[in-house]
C-alpha cells in the first residue's frame, strides 16, 4: 500500500513539472526533444511503477477501483449523448442570392 501511494504521488508530482520554471532550465539544458524523451520516459516509468505497485496492492483496492469503475462506466452513456448532441451538423442554410 505505501508503494501504491508513493508511486502515484511521484507520478503527479512528475506532472507538475511543465507549470514550473523548471521546465525551462531543463527545455535550455537538453533541448525541446530532449526535454519532451526525458519528460515521456521519466512519466512511463512512474506510471509503470504505479500499476505494479497497483497490482501488489492489498485486495481491497480491487474491490474499490472496481466500485470505481462501474460508477464511472455507468455515468458515460449519459455524457456520450450529451457529446453526439453537440456534435451534429447544423442544419443547411438556404442560399441566398444577393
């Protein structure tokens, strides 16, 4: 469990980098694609280390994303219509001639 809580902490800290100035000395230091390789790795790692830690966690924390979950999944047929709705062309509008 301290796993757990410890690897989604590092993993949002980790997320809180690009809104500080850090960003900018390491952009400076490694360049923009250097930055955006050490950014991407360094946030696949903390994920990883997450889901593993996840994974070892106690039974518990099953039980609970899976209340997690199913809460989520029932919610999401009510705001994919919402989306379709906003999604529809609008209606043509006749030519005018001026």
């Amino acid at each position: 469990m301290t796993q757990l809580v410890l690897a989604t902490m590092v993993f949002l800290l980790t997320h809180l980098v690009p809104s500080t100035a850090l960003r900018g000395k390491l952009t400076s230091a490694l360049g923009t694609s250097g930055y955006l390789l050490l950014y991407s790795a360094v946030a696949f790692a903390t994920m990883g280390w997450a889901v593993w830690a996840y994974y070892h966690a106690s039974p518990m924390m099953w039980g609970i994303a899976i209340w997690a979950m199913s809460h989520a999944l029932a919610r999401v047929p009510s705001r994919r219509n919402a989306a379709q709705a906003t999604m529809q062309p609008l209606p043509r509008m006749r030519s005018r001639e001026w």
